[in-house]
C-alpha cells in the first residue's frame, strides 16, 4: 500500500507553526489533489491547507487545537486503490498500537476515585495543547488556575514540564505566586463585571483575543506620544474628482484617497528614514525596505493589516491597485500569511468611518503609525495677491504615534509636518 505523509506546510518566511481549527475531511473520506483537507491558525491569518496529493484519508495525527511545526507530518494519505478500501475507523489492533506523535502521561489525581471536575477552556486567555488541558483535568485545576501558571514556551505558552513542575509544588503544598511569561509586569488586579438580567455574553472570538494582547502588549512596551497636523487637501480632493471616472472605466478599479496619502507618507520616510526602523533590545534596526501597513477593518468588526511590500516603487495606479486588492482580500480572508508580515510603517484610515482623528496603537516592532482622518470642508484664511481671504476648503488631521523610547518629539512631528507639505503641495496638473 502506498501511502504519503501530509505535512504542515510553510506558509510564510515568519511562520514557523499553525494551530489546527478544523479538519474538513475525516479519515476515510477521498481527496482530489490541492483540495483542502483542513483549516489552521497562524499567529498572521486562517488559511486552508490542500492536499498534495489524490487518494483517501487514512489516518489524521493531528487534533483540532494543537499546535504544530511547520515540516512535521498532520496526516497519512493512501494513494493507491488498496487505500479506498480501508475503513473509516481504525480496528482494535490499530488502537492498541502507539502513533509516535501523540504523547500521554498519566499523573495521580487529587481528586477522590478518580473523578475529574469539568473544564471549560473557552475561556482561557491562553492557547493550551490538549496534553497541558488532559493534566489540568487530571490534576482538577481549574482555568482559573491554570492561568496563574507561568509558561516557559513560545509566547508563554503553559508546556508539560510547566505544569507538572507546578503539580509537584502543589501537592506539597508550597504557595506559587506566578505571572505569564507574556507580561512584562504584574498584572492589575480584575475587577468583575457586573451582569444584570438580559445582559448579553459575547465570548472573544480567537482574533480578538489576539488583537487584545498585542495592543496590551505594545503599549506596555512602547511610551507611546500622539502628534498631529491639520493639512488642507483641497487640490486632492479636485484631483480625485477629476480623474477617477476615467480611471474606473480605464483600470476597473476606484481611484480613492488612500492610495494618495500612503503616497506622501512614503515621500516623508524617504526624507526622514529614521522613521523607518525597529528595536530589538538595545539596537536600532534601520530598514531598507519601505513596507506599508494598511489597516482593513474586517465585517466581523476585528481589524487585519496587511503590508504594501516596497511601496516607494509604485505609482499611483500601482498603489490604487494594490489597496484595492489587499483590501477585498483581506475582506474575503483570502490573505496569504506573507501579506501580513515585514511591515515598517502602518497607516489606519480612521476618516472611512467619520472620525476627525485618532490616537492609534503601534504596530510592533515598528515604531510609527499614521491615522488619516475625515476629509471635511471648512472656512479657512488663505494668501491671495491682494491679501487674506476667506475661502472654503478641503481639511484632514493627520495624527501620528510614535514610540518615544527612539522617536522623540522633533522627529516625530517633522514626519507628519512633511506629510502633510506633500499633500498640499500635491501636483494637480499629473495624469493618472
């Protein structure tokens, strides 16, 4: 019988594992080549996983929820027809045998007779592998407790010598006081949420939840300082008007603002690369490339930003493309793990929802973003040949944070000055 080993499959140059979500075949059932067999989670986006080669599921060696290395195998496939005749559920002889990638341990329990307190995982703020959740059932330790346990693994994640360390000082009754690997400081103490009657509970989906501890986490790493321009956009927005029914019918595409504004932040970093850098420890790392994140909120009310790679090499046309594709893409979750890494500088469209401006969160390990707010029309003095004047225009604020550990305030607020210079300077008389 032949068979093939399905392995996790590489899915960008940062992406070093996957978590499964779900299997969408079962062992079993046929699969054509490139079909997808399964769904997993990178710490960048969900993906699909296709098959790479024709035949029938014989064996899955990886459960939903565990965390996997990128080369190791998920599952067996045969590829022949001896294969389509093994049956979906393996025989007692097989259950006897051991699969080499699962691991069971099996530790006393605290508990009387055996029986085990019931643990719902759902609302951990942690991912754990099913080995930690099968010790915590054991070992009747609740989430609650579970979360106190300081993780040594990747990204503090809880691993079996973590939490059979923590068994033992239990079971001597010694006092642990610990704090997730994750945090650089204590946490503050909760305080609980009052629920009345016809409350609704929303429980975090795994999205949010990541988005949640990465802006926790940036702020407590970076001293974050707002600066912000109000920048007349006025022969932008003739500019604009004029040009993009042409450009539809011409390109297919809408010709919006984003592409123009995330033209000048460019121009601006040209000018000031110091802008362009991140910190690792005590060194500064000056980036070559200019890699601009965009902020796309999605329908689900979570946000994703993928990354403009070399986004001082476009034109116009060639950035509107470009944000119009990672746009509806992203919208459409069919974003590759790629597209969301490498960024240097992030820009957020705060104005597509109304908002005059913002003070946003850094994108670590950057250094700067950029929020672009509504386009309004407002009175304003203007120089003419024959004096002041009073004259409706088109205003914007532009809102920059900066992380103040390498940014300071000179710097930073040259930067959002001179994207703004470059926004009215704009030259009205180019063709797009």
């Amino acid at each position: 019988m032949a068979t093939v080993e399905l392995i996790m499959p590489k899915m960008g140059e940062s992406i070093m594992e996957a978590t499964i979500l779900t299997w969408l075949k079962k062992p079993g059932d046929k699969i054509d080549q490139d079909e997808s067999v399964l769904e997993v989670a990178t710490d960048k986006v969900d993906t699909e996983v296709p098959s790479t080669h024709a035949g029938v599921l014989k064996e899955i060696l990886a459960k939903e929820g565990e965390v996997v290395k990128v080369g190791k195998p998920i599952a067996i496939i045969a590829t022949d027809a001896a294969g389509t005749e093994t049956p979906a559920a393996p025989s007692s002889s097989q259950k006897e045998t051991p699969k080499p990638v699962k691991e069971t341990v099996s530790v006393a329990s605290n508990g009387s007779n055996g029986s085990h307190a019931p643990a719902d995982f759902k609302s951990a703020s942690r991912f754990y592998s099913p080995l930690v959740k099968n010790i915590a059932k054991e070992e009747n330790i609740p989430v609650a407790e579970l979360e106190t346990i300081s993780g040594s693994g990747l990204e503090g994640r809880v691993t079996k010598k973590d939490i059979l360390g923590y068994v033992q000082n239990r079971k001597l009754g010694k006092s642990i006081q610990a704090v997730p690997a994750y945090s650089s400081a204590p946490s503050a103490p909760l305080v609980p949420a009052s629920i009345n009657a016809g409350d609704e509970i929303i429980q975090m989906d795994r999205m949010r939840k990541m988005i949640a501890e990465r802006m926790v986490d940036s702020k407590r790493t970076s001293p974050h300082v707002t600066s912000f321009v109000e920048a007349d956009v006025t022969n932008i927005v003739f500019w604009r008007n004029k040009w993009k029914n042409e450009f539809q019918k011409r390109e297919g595409d809408a010709l919006t603002f984003t592409p123009i504004f995330i033209e000048a932040v460019v121009l601006a970093i040209k000018d000031y690369p110091m802008i362009n850098i991140q910190v690792d420890g005590d060194r500064i790392i000056k980036k070559k490339d200019i890699n601009i994140g965009m902020a796309v909120a999605l329908p689900s009310g979570n946000l994703i930003v993928p990354v403009i790679r070399n986004a001082d090499q476009y034109n116009i046309t060639g950035l509107a493309k470009v944000v119009n594709d990672l746009a509806k893409r992203a919208r459409e979750n069919k974003l590759k793990p790629d597209e969301l890494a490498g960024g240097t500088f992030t820009v957020s469209n705060v104005g597509s929802f109304g908002n005059v401006m913002g003070t946003p969160i850094i994108m670590q390990p950057q250094v700067g973003i950029l929020a672009l707010g509504a386009v309004q029309k407002k009175p304003a003095v203007i120089e003419t040949p024959y004096g002041d004047a009073i004259a409706i225009r088109h205003k914007m604020f532009l809102s920059h944070s900066y992380d103040h550990r390498v940014v300071d305030g000179s710097l930073g607020g040259m930067l959002v000055r001179r994207v703004a210079d470059y926004l009215e300077k704009f030259d009205v008389t180019r063709s797009v």
